[in-house]
C-alpha cells in the first residue's frame, strides 16, 4: 500500500489542525514545536507529516512531494492554486487581510483624490487584484516581514497584512481602514493522488468534513 504524505507548517495551523488529524486517527510521534525533523512518522505506518513553511505548502502539493495539505486562503491566493483541489474550507486559523494606514492618515481622502499610493505586503497578487478593483494606483513594495515598520519609517504610505487582534496595528499606531477578505485555511490535494490514492484519502477528508461540520458555529 501506497503511503500519504500531508504537508503542515508549524505555528497556529498546526496546532488547530491536531484535533482534525486525532479525529482521523492520526497523531505525530514526535512534537513539530520542538523536534528538528521535518519529516514526522505518525502512528499510522503508512501516514507522515512533512513540517515546512507556510507558503510552500501549495508547492509541495502541486507537485506530488505531499498528497495533502494544509494552507491560507492567503497563501493559495498567491500561489493561484494551479494543479489543486480544494475540497475543504476548515474553519482555521481564522484572521482577515487588510489595508491598514498610520493613524492620522486620510486613506479615503487620498483614495478619492486619486493618489498614488506607495503599499508594502507580502501579498503581491493580493493586494494588486484588490487595488486594481477599485481603480486606484499603487505601487508595491515586496517585504517579508516586520510589514508595520514600512509606514513608520516612510518607506510606505500604507501596508496589506493579515490582521488577528489588532493588537501589532494599534502597538505601532496603525488603523486597519480597509478589508480585503477574511482569511481561513483550506484542506488542499494533488490532483492525481486523488485519482490514484483515493480509498486512502477519501476517508480522511470525509472525517476532516465531518469534524468542521460539527464543530462550526
């Protein structure tokens, strides 16, 4: 019997996708936030996990390194979802992507009067879909990180980032003034592992439905 491999990052999603993998009667052996493997055996012999990063989930999905996996709404939107399918919204890691400002600036002003405006993100796609919809220029500055710092220093007049809380925004004097859209990971499969894997996968997805749809609000 052919083996599943499922593709996780470490961090929220994990942790909220443990109870779905213990309700299909997967469980690592070893702990992903403290072990250095990246490759984790379950006690399911024919079941792994592979631990990477958040956005090349996708990747090892599409090209048959992982059967399954794991990622954003966020992430698949930039990765535009070539060669997936996409059965399952999960409900997790729930947050909302948003246009965010310094406090003081007149975002709607500005957007009105038809300025161009300067927008760090780490979302490209994103964040050029959602300006080019509502007509306004702007040119985007790629960065990876620290995206609060970008207005605070000049380099930015505004930044498109996942908001939580709100709590990082407010820290550093920033206004969430716009959402693009809410955000929640989603259950991705290859293709062809679908086609060639099913009684294996099918089960698994069947229990991961089942599970969201009793435990959604």
């Amino acid at each position: 019997m052919t083996g599943i491999t499922i593709a996780l990052s470490k961090g929220r999603i994990f942790e909220e996708t443990a109870p779905l993998l213990k309700a299909a009667g997967i469980i690592p052996l070893d702990d992903p936030e403290t072990s250095r493997k990246l490759i984790l055996e379950t006690n399911r012999p024919e079941v792994r996990l592979i631990v990477v990063r958040a956005s090349d989930v996708p990747t090892y999905v599409q090209y048959g390194a992982a059967d399954m996996g794991i990622a954003g709404k966020d992430v698949l939107n930039e990765h535009g979802g070539n060669g997936l399918y996409q059965p399952l919204d999960l409900q997790i890691a729930r947050c909302r992507m948003m246009v965010a400002v310094p406090e003081g600036f007149d975002y709607e002003n500005a957007v009105r009067q038809g300025a161009r405006l300067r927008v760090a993100t780490k979302y490209l796609q994103t964040a050029r879909e959602h300006f080019a919809k509502k007509g306004v220029h702007v040119d985007l500055i790629k960065l990876y990180g620290s995206m609060e710092l970008a207005p605070l220093v000049g380099l930015a007049d505004a930044i498109v980032d996942l908001v939580s809380s709100g709590g990082t925004l407010k820290a550093n004097h920033l206004v969430a003034v716009e959402e693009i859209m809410q955000i929640s990971s989603r259950l991705v499969v290859n293709q062809a592992a679908l086609k060639l894997k099913r009684e294996q996968i099918q089960p698994i997805l069947d229990i991961f439905a089942e599970t969201v749809a009793n435990t959604s609000p």
